[in-house]
C-alpha cells in the first residue's frame, strides 16, 4: 500500500533529508504504516536552510519508507494562486500514484488533493486537527478576521461530504464541522507508555512545593503565531510578580522571541521569562515538563492539544483557556475565558496557594490522561483504516 499524507506543515530540507520542529516526526507518520511493505509519500510546503547547527535540534522526517516530496513555500493567497497553477500536475500525478490518502486539515494542500481524490473516487481518511476560525480570526492580522468565516464555511462543507473522518478532540470539532460520513474520535498525541513512578515522583514534588520560594510555570508553543497565549501568560507573570510570587515562567517552542522581548520589557518581567527554544519530541519534552511546577495552556486555538496530554501524562497541574478541546481534558474548575489573563491569573494562584488542590489535580490528570495512550490510540486508528481500505 502506498499512502500519500498531506498537510500545510512546513519542513525544512538540508543536504536532501527533511526535519520537523516537532508537529510531524518520523514516529509520527509510521503510525499509518500498518504493514512492513507499506510506503507513504509526505507532500507538504517546505523551506531550504543550511544551518547544521539548526539541524540538530530538529527531528528527520523522512527514511527508507517515508518519502518527503514538498511543494513549494506559501503563505498568502496570492501564493497559495501560483503554488496550485505551477503544482496542479504534479498533485495529479501523485493522486494517481498512491493508493490511500491521509489528509490533515484545515489545509490548503490538503484540500487541492481532497478534490482530485474525489473526483477519482480514491480511498481516503481527513484528520480533522483544527478548527480554522479560530485560527486565522486570532493569527494576529486584520486579513485574518476577514478570512476566518470563508475558512470556515470551506471547512464545513468538506467536512459534511467527506466519507471518513478522524477528529482529533472528542466532542469540539465533530460539532462544529459535523459530516454525514463514517467518523471516529482518536486524538494524534503520541504517549508511548504512562508510568505509575510519573505519578509518584509528582507527588514528592508538591509535598516539597514551598509557594515562597521560585515557582517554574510552563508553557508550550510557538513564538511565531499570536495564538498560543504568550501575551495572556506574560500579563499572568506580571501580575503574579506583583503580588509577590517569585515566578520562572518558561517557554518551549521554536520561533524569534524578539516580537515578546518588548513587551516583556514593558511589563518589567525580563527576569521571569525563560526561552527555552526547541527540544526533540518524546523523553526531553516529558523531562522539561517533570521540571515545571504548573503547565499553562491559554491558547486562543486548539484541537486537542498534544502538549496538555503530555503534561498530564506527567501529573502536572495544569490551567488552561476555555479553547477547542481543552475543557475535555481538564478540570473545570481550571478553566478561563479566552483572552482573560486576570482569571488565568487567579486560577494559577488557586494551585499556588492550596497544595492539597495540586495534589489533586495531578492525579486527576494523570488518570486521564491514560485514555490517551499510544497503543490504544493505534489499535482505533488501524481497525477504522482498514475497514475502508477493504471497503468496495
């Protein structure tokens, strides 16, 4: 079986291999290779760097069985024009190559491709991820007000006529962009295994917690987007410095803290903020994580983060927006509004001041997040998969 995967994903390419910041790793995209013979082509935008050090950092998509053919950089709909007028015979071509076709939306590749396979009447899965309105009303930029309906409404009508769908959260997507085609729930976070001593060791951790001494709050995400919530936790650091906390606030995530460092400043919270920069996916991020005291997740977009479950995973109490599939995983009582720093302010406070309250929350989280393990997850995603793969 050849599979062709698709999304607007940006890889970088370096001496003919291609990396990841994170969001599509190798590990990643072998779990659609059900079988040893199984191949897939991996069609998404791309840029070229020759940075080795960069490298490093980053996570090699592409092997023996995974192949990278990126289409070209775009990022206005201007580009978006010339990429499909140059690309449209070779997104044909692919189209008739593969046999199967996993494609990851909102994308505007993915949804080139979704019309040709349509149209050939080829077996295909749409993993729902995201949800655009969201996205594109809070990328930061007045074009991305005016578009967010038009996305939408895009979304919405592929997603009712498409045959088969994965949504990623639980309830969120599926009632937003509801289908009349075969759907399962199976979120694409990639837990390999959940350990008791997790737990254990987090409890240790909050026995020990002294709210005088310096708190560590985490938060992941990338600086480049306007959506991940760094703005609602720079204003949280600032009030919580205010009334006398001692705060590290850290952020994970690849992108140029330059656009934060002058309103950090302005908020006079240089000294609270931590750019951690990048780390591979799986152990280093989980160990990032064991060193927080509090993850954060005050994002204005989501699915169902990946980020979050991996937090819980870890039993950290965690505070998050009322965004996407964020209330599936957490507390209510941990729950803000969007955009309202003042009450992620006073719920962070609430797990401050009351450790029995951490206490709680971590195993709270914990437990839930054992839903979410990898095995399961795959065995879901297989048996779906094949089921169409052997339907006429």
């Amino acid at each position: 079986m050849k599979y062709l995967f698709v999304h607007d994903h940006v890889l970088i390419e370096s001496k003919k291999h291609f990396y990841s910041t994170g969001g599509l790793s190798n590990k990643i995209l072998r779990r659609y290779l059900f079988n040893n013979d199984d191949q897939m082509i991996v069609y998404t935008r791309y840029k070229k760097m020759n940075d080795k050090n960069l490298c490093k950092h980053l996570i090699q998509v592409d092997d023996k069985r995974i192949i990278c053919r990126p289409s070209l950089f775009y990022h206005s709909p201007k580009d978006l024009y010339k990429v499909f007028k140059i690309k449209k015979e070779e997104i044909g071509k692919l189209v008739e190559e593969c046999d199967f076709f996993i494609i990851r939306i909102p994308s505007f590749l993915g949804y080139f491709v979704y019309d040709i396979a349509r149209r050939k009447n080829k077996k295909y899965v749409l993993e729902v991820v995201a949800c655009p309105y969201d996205s594109f009303y809070n990328h930061g930029e007045i074009i991305g007000k005016l578009v967010a309906p038009f996305m939408s409404l895009k979304m919405k009508m592929v997603c009712k006529n498409a045959k088969n769908i994965v949504y990623v959260s639980n309830e969120f997507l599926q009632k937003r962009y509801p289908t009349k085609g075969e759907w399962i729930s199976c979120s694409n976070v990639n837990l390999e295994n959940i350990y008791e001593d997790n737990l254990q060791k987090r409890i240790n951790k909050i026995k020990k917690f002294n709210n005088r001494e310096v708190i560590k709050i985490g938060l992941i995400g990338s600086l480049n987007v306007s959506f991940k919530g760094h703005y609602e936790a720079i204003r949280m650091v600032q009030l919580l410095k205010q009334n006398g906390y001692k705060i590290e606030m850290h952020f994970l995530g690849s992108g140029k803290k330059d656009k934060w460092l002058k309103y950090i400043e302005k908020c006079d919270v240089l000294k609270n903020i931590v750019f951690d920069g990048t780390l591979p996916n799986g152990e280093p991020v989980l160990k990032w994580l064991d060193e927080m005291d509090i993850y954060i997740i005050p994002s204005l977009q989501e699915g169902l983060p990946r980020s979050l479950i991996e937090a819980m995973s870890r039993a950290c109490p965690s505070v998050g927006m009322k965004t996407g599939g964020i209330p599936e995983l957490i507390d209510k009582k941990f729950i803000c509004s969007k955009k309202n720093y003042h009450e992620l302010y006073q719920k962070v406070r609430m797990l401050i001041e009351d450790k029995n309250e951490m206490l709680n929350q971590a195993n709270r989280n914990f437990k839930t997040s054992k839903k979410y393990l990898k095995k399961n997850l795959d065995e879901r995603r297989e048996k779906f998969f094949n089921t169409i793969i052997k339907s006429r």
